[in-house]
C-alpha cells in the first residue's frame, strides 16, 4: 500500500469516529431535551404567571397596602378626660377604686408609696351631705394604717399614697374610696399587705 492510501485510510477512520461521538452526543442532548421540557415549560409558564398582573391592575405595579398608610387622628378630650364636669350624668357608672401594690424603689428605706386611681368619682376636697348629689359625683379617700385607731382623709388626687419612715417588718393599709359625707361606697375599700426590709433606716427626707 502506498503512503498515500496509507494516510487517506487513516483520516477516513479519523472522520468515522469523530461523526460516531457526534451522533451519539446529539442523541444525548435530544434525550435530556425531551426529559427536561415539561420542567422547563411549568418554570416558564409559573414565571410568566408571576410576572402578569392581576386583571385592573396597570402594567404589573400592583401594590399591597402595610396598614401603615391608614392615620388615625388623635383621641378627642372626651375619650380621654370624659365627660365635662358642666353636664350632669346621668345613670352615672357606679364608683371603683384600683389600689397598686407598694412601688419597690425606697422601700427598704421605709418609703412606701401606693399608686391607685379611682374612676366614675371626682376627687377634690368638697365635704358634707350637701353635695352627695353633686354631678359628676365627687368623693375623696380614707386610708388606715396597720391596726391604729386613726385614719387620714386624702383628697388631693395625686395618684400616689406617700409614707415616709415607716419602721421594718409587715404592714397593711386599708384605702377607701369614700363619698363626701365619708361614707364608703360599696365594695370600694382595698387592703394593700407588704413588708418594709429589716435593718431599714427611716432618717429619709420628702
């Protein structure tokens, strides 16, 4: 055989081989293709879904409200203070005290201070039975001390019950809530129970 039908034998087995890997990586890829179709077309046509707005909405900027686009106006002065003291109420709320349990701050220094508040009832220092059918009702507080025989009327409305220098151990106090000819209104009286700490000094200054 001469050297040139040699070489052209050579490069025809060449082109076979390299024609054989061709058609068979093109059956490949149309395999793969066929298995990968329904995933590609579903991830297409959920894209497009996406991607289209709903009917109404204009180009696709549709817009999800956060609520903090709603503004409430402020809460009117009757909400707050209720109702004015120029207008008589009638059928009044009943009457209701709500007593704290002693702030910790000074205690352990026999500071003890007892927060409450009282609703349906103004508290100012008007007294006698000519103004239990005052309206808006008015009263004030009567607080007792351990088991002593006396009590201290309280009607300045400040919120706070303020002891100083009370000595250590247990205590309780007794708040009323009380009308202004000193009467207690049902079921408005409070028995507040707490302990000023032991070694406590009650050289302390308001």
């Amino acid at each position: 055989m001469k050297p040139l039908e040699r070489l052209t034998q050579r490069i025809s087995v060449r082109a076979g081989i390299i024609v054989s890997a061709a058609m068979i990586v093109l059956a490949l890829a149309s395999t793969s293709a066929q298995r990968m179709g329904p995933l590609m077309n579903a991830t297409t046509a959920v894209g497009i879904a996406a991607a289209t707005p709903p009917a109404g909405e204009p180009n696709g900027t549709a817009q999800t409200s956060t609520g903090t686009d709603v503004k409430v106006g402020p809460r009117s002065a009757k909400e707050v203070r209720g109702a004015s003291p120029y207008l008589e109420i009638k059928n009044e709320p009943a009457p209701k005290l709500i007593v704290d349990a002693p702030l910790p701050d000074l205690l352990d220094q026999g500071v003890v201070w007892i927060q409450w508040r009282a609703e349906n009832v103004h508290i100012v220092p008007v007294f006698g039975k000519g103004a239990l059918n005052a309206s808006p009702r008015v009263g004030h507080l009567h607080v007792h001390m351990d088991d002593l025989p006396w009590l201290w009327a309280d009607a300045s409305d400040i919120n706070t019950i303020d002891l100083a220098g009370v000595p250590p151990g247990p205590h309780k106090m007794l708040i009323e809530l009380v009308n202004a000819n000193h009467e207690v209104f049902p079921g408005q009286a409070k028995t507040v129970t707490f302990t000023v700490p032991k070694g406590t000094s009650r050289t302390h200054s308001h």
